[in-house]
C-alpha cells in the first residue's frame, strides 16, 4: 500500500482526536452549532477558507480547468466579489446572532419563508455534500495507485465526514479547519513553482495545450460563451453571498470586530488558493493531456491529485494530498451541519417542539446529521461529474435563497410577501429547468443548458421579479419589523 495512503490516514487520526477532545466541550445547542460564539478571528479565518475551498474547487475546479484552461477562474471569481460584498454586512450578520438563515428569513418574512427557505437549502447542501464523498474516493484511489477503488474511497470519506460531524457540530468543524486551512495554503504555494516546471513552463504548455485555455472567455463555455462564463460567476457568487454555512461562522465569532477582520484574511486566502489550483491543473493537464480522457465527465477533476503523485517532490505530493483530503472533510462537515441545523431549528424546534431540552435537540442533529449523510452518501454513488453538480447546487441556493437573504440586511422595502414569493419562484424554476434538461433531446442541450441558457438566468430573473414586483405591491412593513436590521430607522 502507498505511504501516500498511510500518511493521509494518520493524518485523519489526528483530526479524530482533536474531534473526541472538542466533544467534550459541548455543553448546549449553542455549543453545537455556533461554537458558543466564542470563535477569534484566526480561527475564523482558516474556518471560512475550508469552508469555500472544498472539493468544488480542488476537483469541480481542476475538472473546468482542464477542459477550459485559465477561464475557469470566471467560476472563482464570483465568490472573490461576493466575499467584498460580505465585508460590508459581516458585522451586521454577527450581531443578529442566531443560528440559521431561517432565523432571518422568519423575523422579515415569516415563518412559511423559514420552511421554504430550509426546504431549498437541504436540497443544495445534500448536493455539495454528495460530491465531497466523491472527490474522497478520487484522492484515496489516486493516493493508493487504485488499490481502494473509488467506490470503496466514497464509503471511506462518508464515514470520516459524517463521524467527525455528529461528534463536535461547529466546535469541531471549526477547530478542524484550523490545520486543514493552514495545510491547504502551504500545500499550494509549494506545489505551483514545480508543476509549472513539469509542465514545460508557459512556452510548453501553449505549445501542448489549444489557444482557448489562455483566452478570458473560452469557446468550451457552451453554446453562449458569454453567458455560460457569466452563469458560472453569478452562482459562485450568489451562492458565497447567502450561504448558511458562512452565516453560521459569523454567527460564532466572538465580536462583530472579529467577523470583520476574518473576512479581510479570507479574502486574500481565498483569491491565492482558487488562483493557484488553477494553475496546478492547467499546467498538470498540458503535462498529461494524452492520459486524461475528458469525454469521460469526471476524469478532468483528477488532474489536481495527479499532479501531486508525479509532478511534485514526495514530501510536497503528501501535503498536496493532505490538503485535498483536508477541504473535502472540512467543506463535507460544513455543508451537512447545515441542513440538520435547519432541520431542528427551522423545523423541528419552529413548528413541532418549541420547548425541547438543549440535550434533546443535539441528539436529535445527531441523528439527522447521520440520515442526511446516508442520503448524500446515495447520492454520490449515481454522481457522473462533480462540475455539474457543483453548479447545480450553487444555482439552485444562489435563486432560491440569496436574493431575498441580501433584501432582507439591505433593502428596508421588501416585505413577506415577496420575500416568500421570491424563495418559492426561483426553487420551482431552477428544479423545472434542470428537470428540463433530462428530458429535451441532447442537440437541444448544448453545455448541459436548456437550449443553451444556462439555468440561472431564467430563474434568478423570475426570483428577483417576484421579490421587487411582489413587494412594491404590498404593504411596506413596519418599523418594528425592521428594528432588528435597521436600528437607526
């Protein structure tokens, strides 16, 4: 067996002892979920970046990268607008100190936006979390020269992720991410000088590779490059902006400084981390254009993990692995405490139990954590490409959730009915197109878009006209409603 594997999987021993040690911390559901709001700004800072960096970018990425070249940061660059976006509401976020986003969608929107919004979020973060078991199962067959096979490294990666989750909710998420983040930066500034080696430098690679991987916008974005790179950027972005899992983080800062200071690092760690995986894969792809079948969907998203067994000296492969292995159980952990954090607090606790014990609802996350991860687990065994996926998920949240998530912190005239009709309109459009795309014949489905369009735009355009239409035609809401968000109003 690899020393590659051994390694990893001391590696995952470590992170399961400081899981048993958190454990022991929990004491509360605020404990559970939001770390007992007692998070500094380091931490959050390697918190929020394992939180982004997941297997969306280390194989979602590296798989555009490949068939696309250096266009596929159009994909990262909307989280880096939507994290500048953020800057400017993190602290309001921190003070409003809840749990969830459903929080902030019933105290504007009432209590049918809290259930349709958890209803979406599930959908999407199942999703995210079906495809990090896959790229486990890609890194353990890479690690181990295909002694695990990828299906039995799926079973792997749902074990670890869903232990490590049901154990310690935010306090071990977040003091997981603490080495995970630092291995992931450090794994990637010293990987890109001898991968851009092994590739030939720019020279080889333009001369191995189609002039398309340099352009700003390649003709592989579908039938309307233009509009696919734009798809691309829109749902990062949309997604980044309203996403629980960083809502949550912020939620468990211990100061509204803290929150804004971390969001200042993320970024910067954010932009070098994206920028350089690309790099990896696009120079890794040149080097080995002839062994990566790319009409095969999921082949591209090796090319990362490849890189790192060949093209890099063995200490460094071991980190780069490491790393990958590292934000798929830390983006695996954030996006299924998510979902089983609605499911008791918008749900559970909401409409069926308002006075369970502390005790009571942290068994029952427990359990929900589990169901939730045996579904993704499903879910992950019938996945083809982890792009696809990944983009589907982040158009889906991004429509349903976002648009009315932002009016609700920064725009005083949304009122509940068009917060709800926004929530309903964009999941039932983004689920009918992509139900769409399953039907129609494949000539009428160029780039995996209904007749070309990716599916964002129709949604997120029917999402947002029903939010402003619908509120400028009802009763503006009171000022008491808003003095929880607006406090100078």
């Amino acid at each position: 067996m690899s020393v590659y594997l051994y390694i990893i999987l001391i590696y995952l021993i470590f992170l399961t002892i400081i899981n048993f040690v958190r454990a022991r911390k929990i004491h509360s559901q605020e404990d559970f979920m939001v770390a007992g709001r007692k998070l500094k700004w380091p931490v959050m800072v390697f918190t929020l970046i394992c939180t982004w960096i997941g297997s969306g970018t280390f194989i979602s990425g590296a798989e555009f990268a490949s068939k696309a070249g250096f266009s596929a940061l159009w994909l990262s660059a909307g989280a880096w607008v939507g994290i500048v976006i953020i800057y400017f509401l993190a602290a309001k976020i921190q003070t409003f100190g809840q749990y969830t986003i459903g929080d902030i969608l019933e105290v504007r929107y009432g209590p049918l936006a809290r259930l349709f919004g958890a209803v979406a979020l599930i959908i999407s973060f199942t999703a995210i979390v079906s495809y990090q078991f896959v790229a486990g199962g890609f890194i353990l067959n890479v690690a181990t020269d295909g002694a695990i096979s990828e299906k039995l490294g799926i079973y792997l990666s749902a074990t670890f992720v869903i232990l490590f989750t049901a154990l310690g909710g935010m306090i071990a998420v977040a003091y997981t991410d603490l080495p995970n983040g630092i291995i992931i930066v450090l794994a990637c500034l010293l990987s890109v000088p001898f991968v851009y080696a092994a590739g030939g430098g720019l020279q080889g690679a333009q001369a191995s590779l189609p002039s398309g991987y340099f352009s700003v916008i390649n003709v592989q974005f579908g039938a309307y490059p233009v509009l696919k790179a734009m798809g691309y950027f829109l749902s990062t972005m949309l997604l980044l902006l309203g996403v629980q899992s960083m809502y949550q983080k912020f939620y468990s800062a211990r100061s509204p400084e803290d929150a804004r200071k971390a969001v200042i690092f993320w970024t910067i760690g954010t932009v070098l981390v994206e920028t350089m995986v690309v790099v990896i894969a696009v120079f890794a792809y040149g080097r080995f254009k002839g062994q990566i079948d790319l009409s095969l969907p999921r082949e591209g998203g090796k090319v990362v993990l490849l890189a790192a067994r060949h093209l890099v000296p063995p200490p460094i492969g071991v980190l780069l692995l490491a790393a990958a292995c590292a934000v798929v159980i830390s983006t695996g952990m954030n996006y299924l405490l998510s979902p089983t954090s609605n499911l008791v607090r918008d749900i559970y606790q909401r409409f069926i139990n308002h006075s369970a014990s502390d005790r009571h609802l942290v068994g029952l996350q427990k359990i929900f954590i589990v169901a939730i991860g045996v579904v993704a687990f499903f879910l992950a065994l019938q996945l083809k490409s982890v792009l696809d996926m990944s983009y589907f998920a982040y158009t889906i949240y991004g429509v349903a959730i976002t648009p009315s998530l932002i009016a609700a912190l920064a725009w005083k005239r949304a009122t509940k009915a068009g917060g709800l009709a926004s929530i309903i309109s964009g999941t039932i459009v983004c689920i009918g197109l992509k139900i769409l795309t399953g039907i129609l014949p494949p000539e009428k489905v160029p780039g995996g878009d209904p007749f070309g369009i990716p599916i964002i735009f129709p949604a997120l355009l029917v999402s947002l006209a029903s939010l402003i239409i619908v509120s400028l035609l009802t009763r503006p809401p009171r000022p008491e409603e808003l003095k929880s968000f607006f406090p100078d109003r």
